[in-house]
C-alpha cells in the first residue's frame, strides 16, 4: 500500500512544524512507500473564499486517481485513537487499496463535494489547527500507526 498526503500550501515556508514533518516524513518512507504533494495557494484579492475553496478542491480532486482512498483531515470528522488509526490503516492493506491519500485542504477549506468524496474524513480535534501544525500531527500518527503495526516500541499504552 502506498501513502501520499496531498496538502494546499507553501512547501518553501520555514517554520518550526517543518523540520518535524520532514524528520516524520523520512521516518514514514523508510517503512513504507510515502511521498507529499504540495499544491500552491490560490492567492488573488478578487476570488471569494468560496471560489478559492471551489478551485483548490478541484486542484485536489485532479491529483486523485481511480481506486484511491481518500482520507480528508477535517475539524468535522471522527477522531480515532491511536491504536485505532492503526488498525484502520490495516483494514485499509487488508482491503487492498493501493493508496490511501490523506488530504489537507487549504486555508479557506475544501467544498462539500470533495467532503463527500472523502472515504473516510478524519479529525486530530475539534479545534481548528494551523495547517503546519495539522501536517506534523498527521505524519507523526501515520508513523506512529507504521510502529504499532509492526510491534515497534515507539507507541506506549499507558
């Protein structure tokens, strides 16, 4: 099974959050194929955020591929544990999707329609997170979930 995380961003940004994702992001790779997509902000004065949103949700649905999973991080969706995530990504490989594709929507969100194309909308909080911070949560729990399926130490139950 492959992972990709597709996310609506500046991958030329530096902040703190980066250096995380990318030390969880050389982490993920090293146990399973992962790589990142990184779609440019639509920044114009004279879209509405409703526009904006209607246009990265479009960039997003044109990098989906038939049969893909596709998992959408959103305030509004279920929260798992940890060990739940896991096993939801081992129901995922027991399933045989090929990718499973998290996505992170930009700043203004994503439409209802991409919502509703989502196979499963997953949510770190109900509180709104900033995008860096959203990415790093992500990548350590994907992570995190790749060492509890294969019985590494890096997950404590406690």
């Amino acid at each position: 099974m492959r992972l990709q995380l597709i996310w609506v961003g500046k991958a030329a940004r530096r902040e703190p959050e980066a250096d995380l994702c990318a030390r969880y992001a050389k982490r993920i790779a090293a146990t399973t194929r992962f790589d990142e997509k990184v779609l440019k902000p639509i920044q114009t004065a004279s879209l509405s955020d409703a526009e904006i949103r209607q246009r990265e949700s479009e960039r997003i649905a044109a990098e989906l591929q038939p049969g893909d999973y596709l998992v959408l991080c959103d305030e509004r969706g279920k929260q798992l544990s940890s060990p739940g995530f896991a096993d939801f990504l081992t129901q995922r490989q027991n399933q045989a999707v090929r990718r499973v594709v998290f996505c992170i929507g930009g700043a203004m969100g994503v439409t209802d329609s991409l919502r509703q194309r989502a196979d499963f909308v997953l949510s770190f909080s109900q509180m709104t997170l900033p995008h860096a911070l959203a990415r790093v949560m992500l990548l350590e729990q994907v992570y995190r979930a790749l060492c509890i399926q294969s019985g590494h130490p890096y997950h404590h139950e406690g």
